[in-house]
C-alpha cells in the first residue's frame, strides 16, 4: 500500500519527475509493477519541495487520486526543486480519509513519508504511545498509523538523534511490540534517509541526482534494490546502504 519517491540533485520539476516518467509516481497511483500490498493508490497524494534558499518546505496535499487534479498538474509543470518528497495514498480501512492524512508530513526543515501498515493499530501501539509527549500526541496530523509513526520518528529528531538512528530506533521498537511494514522516507532538503522494512525500496544515482523510490519509475538497468530490513543513507551524488541492526546496535552503544 503507498508509492512513495525522493529525490536530491539538480532543480527539476515536479513534472519531469513524478508525471513523465512512463513509470513514474503519476502511473503507480493506478498501475504499480511491483507493489506487494494493495492494487491502486487512489486516497490521496503529496508533494513537497524546497525552494532555493529556504530551508521550509512546500507542501501540496489532496485526497483524491492524482490523476484526477488537473490543478497538479499545473503546478507540477512550473515548479521545480533540487529537493524532493512525493507519495501516492493507499488507505488503511478506519483512518483518516482527508488530506490530512496524505504524506508528505512536515515538521521544521523536515519531510516524512511511510509506505506500509502497522497491524493492529491503534491497540497495538499503546506502549509507544506513552513515550509520546503530550503536545505531540495532541498535535498529530491525523487518525492514521503513519501520523504516529511521523511523530515518533519527529520525537527522536527534535531529541537530537540522527536522522538514521531516528528511523531505525522507530522500526526496531515498533517491530518489537506489532508486526506491520515499515517503509520510511525522511529528507531534510539536503540528504535522504530511507528504510526498506516490509516492502520494496529501490535508488539510482548519477549526474542527474539522486532518487528514492518504491519501485523505479523506468526500465533503465541503473536501478539498485534495496535488501530487506535495510536503512539507506543518500545525497545527491552518494548512497550508503547498511541493515537497520547495525545502525540500532551503535546507537545502543553510543
């Protein structure tokens, strides 16, 4: 359930990256290849970007399908970013059906998104909820697994944990107490970090930049399949990719 896609490099637009591609974002809301879960991301979708020089990003979120907002489309074509965070919304029976709900979440210079469902929920994450301050947990975006996982995840961030020791702490302590899939995309503007827990994950790099995906957005051999149980590190012109236990375990010891 969920498409989700980040990019870093040089200023593109929206369009050239989440509508042209024969395979890209636009196309998995109703023709994913390779999506486990679910058949259509039809609930809703999400972009956000960074405009040169500030380090807020712009959001632009509905609850319908992408195909369906010429407005999109519009906007699409005459904005362009060096730094990019888009999802297309499978929607879990029971959550929140409004925009509300759609990735991108924000906070400060943050963008978040989660591909995935946590089983159970909302009785299976009562134990983590009370980790939550209570302004977070008031402050949830919306009635959703993925607006809880975003403020756990933000929670550690405002802590001051990396961004990779935020996501794998949020993965390893929510596998311990639900089964589910955890798939995260988190950029600040400048990196991306990612995790494949659960579902597909895919990255590319060249002169082009850098792009995180679900699944990739063509049938160029350039693509690289991110292993199971993995957190992924990237700029622009780099990746690292190493198992969430690892990241975890030095967290543990620091």
């Amino acid at each position: 359930m969920c498409r989700h896609l980040a990019f870093l490099g040089p200023s593109t637009s929206l369009a050239e990256l989440l509508l042209a591609p024969e395979h890209g974002l636009l196309r998995q809301s109703w023709a994913p290849r390779r999506q486990r879960y679910g058949t259509v991301n039809a609930d809703g979708f999400g972009a956000g970007w960074y405009a040169s020089g500030d380090p807020v990003p712009a959001r632009y979120r509905r609850a319908i399908p992408m195909w369906a907002d010429s407005s999109f489309a519009d906007v699409a074509r005459v904005t362009s970013s060096a730094a990019v965070l888009a999802a297309v919304r499978s929607a879990t029976p029971g959550t929140t059906p409004d925009e509300s709900a759609a990735a991108p979440y924000a906070e400060g210079k943050w963008l978040f998104s989660h591909n995935g469902r946590i089983e159970g929920w909302p009785h299976s994450m009562q134990t983590l909820v009370a980790q939550l301050p209570p302004d977070r947990l008031l402050g949830l975006e919306s009635r959703v697994d993925s607006a809880l996982l975003w403020g756990l995840v933000s929670a550690k961030l405002a802590a001051g944990n990396t961004a990779g020791n935020a996501l794998a702490t949020v993965v390893t302590e929510v596998s311990a107490v639900a089964t589910g899939r955890l798939n995260f995309l988190l950029t600040d503007g400048t990196t991306i970090t990612a995790t494949a827990a659960g579902d597909t994950l895919f990255w590319r790099s060249g002169p082009s930049g850098t792009v995180v995906a679900s699944e990739p957005s063509d049938d160029g051999d350039n693509w690289h399949e991110v292993p199971d149980q993995s957190l992924l590190t990237a700029t622009a012109d780099r990746v690292d990719v190493r198992p969430i236990s690892v990241e975890w375990k030095e967290r543990v010891l620091t």
